[in-house]
C-alpha cells in the first residue's frame, strides 16, 4: 500500500489510512461509531480509536458480526456493543459511483 499510495515509512495511522484510499481513487471515510449504524457501513470496515490495534469487521448484519483480530490472528463473532467496544470510529473505503468518477474529470 505504501508504495502505491506514496508514504513514507512511519506507523500508518488513521489519517494515513484515509489519504491511501484517497490516493487509490476510493471513498473514504470516518464514522463515528457512538451515532452510525454498523448494518449502514460497507463491509470490510477497519474499527479503530479504542486503545487498541484495529479490528476488520468483514461481514455480518443485525447485531451479529464477523471481525478479524490482524494482530492475533483470530476470527472472532461480536455483537453490535461488542464490535462499538473495540473503537470509536470505523473506517470505510468504498468505490466511487460512476457519478463521483466523471465529476473528478
């Protein structure tokens, strides 16, 4: 990632996050996760801003969810309150509708 989006080598962080998928030509965004709904976010999204290393929530629905632990690598199945306990905001990459593309140009 690093090499395509142009970063240096630091820890990449939550701002770096954002501006790879910017660079990618993707969405991205943060949402925080004490106001949106995580069955409105799109799948995979990256929880991050509890203190601890992020979390991959890779699917799920209604209150039910699949999240990867990278760090431990783990596969663990969360509640709705479990997936809010691991950070405050998610972030979420998604591809531009072909309406946001041809507005760029």
């Amino acid at each position: 990632m690093r090499g395509l989006a142009v970063l240096p080598d630091e820890q990449l962080d939550e701002q770096g996050f954002l501006t790879v998928g910017t660079r990618l030509g993707l969405q991205a965004g943060a949402v925080d996760l004490a106001t949106g709904r995580l069955d409105d976010l799109p799948m995979p999204f990256a929880v991050v801003g509890g203190g601890l290393p992020a979390h991959v929530v890779a699917a799920g629905r209604g209150g039910h969810w699949t999240v990867l632990d990278v760090v431990e690598g783990r596969v663990l199945q969360m509640t709705s309150a479990d997936v809010r306990t691991l950070g405050a905001r998610a972030l979420v990459l998604r591809e531009k509708l072909a309406r946001e593309r041809a507005a760029e140009w």
